[in-house]
C-alpha cells in the first residue's frame, strides 16, 4: 500500500478535505483520492503486497472536519494584528447559526485579509496531510518526510508592490496622514490627555519639519491602490522618519515591517549613516520590528497634563 506523496495528490487529498458532503479515499494502487458525492465502489478492495499477500488498496484521508475549521477560523481572529477585522470576525464566529458564511462575508470586505486566511488555512492543512502520510510511513518502517509550507506573510506580500515615492503619491499621503492623526487623537483622549492632543501630536510628528532632501517609498496592491507610505528628511548623515502610515484596512498584514526594511535597503549608505523615529507607546508592539532590524532604543519620551 506504499505510496508516493506527490504535489498532484496533495491538491487532490485538500480538495477532498474540504468536501464534508462526500466520501473519499485515497487509492494506493492509483495513488490518487478516489470517491465523490455517492461514495466509493469497492468491487476492488485489496491488492497483493510484494509477498503476493492482499493488503488494504483504499485508505482514510486526513482528518479534517468542521470543527477543525471553526477552530482554525478562531484562532486566525484572535491572532490578526488589524484590531477593526479582528474585531469583525470575531463577532462573525459568535453569531450562533450560519458561523461560516458570516465570516466568510467579513473576509470579502477585505482581500488581502481574505488572501491571508486563504493561504494560512492551505498551510495548516498541509501540515496535517504530511502528517498522516508520516505516521504512514512510520508504518511501514521509513522514515519522516516532509517539507514546510511557504511562509504566509511572504505570500500576502507578493501581493503588494514597493516603489519610490512619487509627486501623484502626495495626495493619498495627505489624506492618510489625516486619518492617522485623528486616530492618534483617539488614543490621546482615551489615556486622559484630549487638551494636550495638538501639542503631543505636534511633538510626534516634529521630524516632518526636518531641513534637508526628503525620501520616500509608496506600497500598493497589485491592482494599483494605495495602502500606505513611509517618508523621512535627511539632516547631515541622519535620516528622520517623518511619517510610517498604513491604510486600515490594509494593516495586519506586515506592510509597515516590509515598507521599513525596504525603505533601509534601497538608502545610499554612503551619505545616511543613522535611521531615526519616534514610536508612540500604544504602537509598542512595533518595537519588536525595530528590534530586529537592529534598532537601539534612544530615549523614553514622558508627559504631564498640568
């Protein structure tokens, strides 16, 4: 009953997994998955091993069941970095009856989020397949195999693209900029200090007013929209980041990780020896990005309302 797990049967024994209605199996003679909607015809069960013995020619897929999914879908909810979507989804999962299609119909306001579940679930389910097909060969006294599904944050990104920024950029820039600002304003009257919003916002946002040659980098989804923009001012050696922004929906995606690191890459180290920003504290989280960029903390900036 030996068999050879290729790339065809993967997306077959995945398909299969995902068809709760139907009755499949995977056919080790053939080595395809074998069954449909009206079950399997057995009329050829058993086939002789290499000591002319029958052996079992079909065998159980994977488990995979609806529980599986719902619990695959709550912990992709409770892990998505986008607080707005999170949020959505997470109240799609608690509506009682219809679960699947309301979270489903979440995902379809935001493609990229859509992008993201849709590879993390082929990951997982992946795994579980290498699995089985190891435990498989452990009985038939091999050894394991397998090979790790592609990182899912590397397949959402190639669905963006990194560019200069340009003159026809500032207007986007502009208006998100805006947005981004009154959602520091939120935060700043959430924690107490809404009169000390014009003069802290003013503080954070202080190195966009540096002197000196500006630089800046644009990412956009595939289709040509704008999701977000990094932009800083060079004085001396020192480059200022002035501004890090991301759409909402576009953000638990990594974007903001992957503008900075390929903004750092593409700056001419002969002229810019040192990368500065402000990180305000409820963006903290950031700090493990720049941490593992290389980044040294400076200073802690404090503030009394009086």
């Amino acid at each position: 009953m030996r068999f050879e797990l290729t790339d065809a049967l993967i997306d077959d024994i995945l398909f299969a997994m995902e068809d709760q209605e139907g009755c499949f199996l995977v056919d080790t003679v053939e080595g395809v998955v074998a069954g449909g909607p009206d079950g399997i015809n057995f009329f050829d069960d058993e086939t002789d091993d290499d000591d002319g013995e029958g052996v079992e020619r079909y065998i159980d897929l994977p488990e995979w069941d609806s529980a599986d999914g719902f619990r695959l879908m709550e912990r992709f909810a409770a892990g998505f970095r986008n607080p707005v979507i999170s949020k959505e989804l997470s109240s799609a999962l608690g509506r009682g009856k219809g679960v699947f299609r309301a979270f489903k119909d979440v995902l379809g306001r935001y493609p990229e989020a859509e992008k993201r579940w849709f590879t993390l679930k082929e990951k997982e389910m992946k795994r579980e397949i290498w699995r089985w097909y190891n435990g498989l060969r452990e009985e038939w006294g091999l050894e394991k195999i397998g090979v790790e599904p592609e990182d899912t944050d590397d397949l959402v990104l190639e669905d963006f693209c990194f560019r200069p920024f340009e003159t026809q950029d500032r207007f986007q820039a502009e208006a998100l900029h805006k947005q981004c600002t009154g959602e520091l304003g939120e935060n700043l009257t959430e924690t107490g200090s809404g009169s000390d919003i014009e003069t802290i916002t003013g503080e954070l946002y202080s190195f966009r007013n540096a002197p000196g040659p500006s630089f800046g980098m644009t990412v956009e989804s595939l289709s040509g929209e704008f999701a977000g923009y990094i932009s800083g001012a060079l004085k001396d050696t020192a480059l200022c980041i002035q501004s890090l922004e991301v759409k909402p929906e576009y953000r638990g995606l990594g974007l903001g990780e992957a503008l900075l690191v390929k903004f750092i890459d593409s700056l001419d180290r002969e002229k810019i020896k040192k990368v500065m920003l402000d990180l305000p504290s409820w963006t903290d989280g950031f700090s493990r990005v720049l941490l593992r960029e290389s980044f040294k903390p400076y200073a802690t900036r404090y503030w009394r309302s009086l």
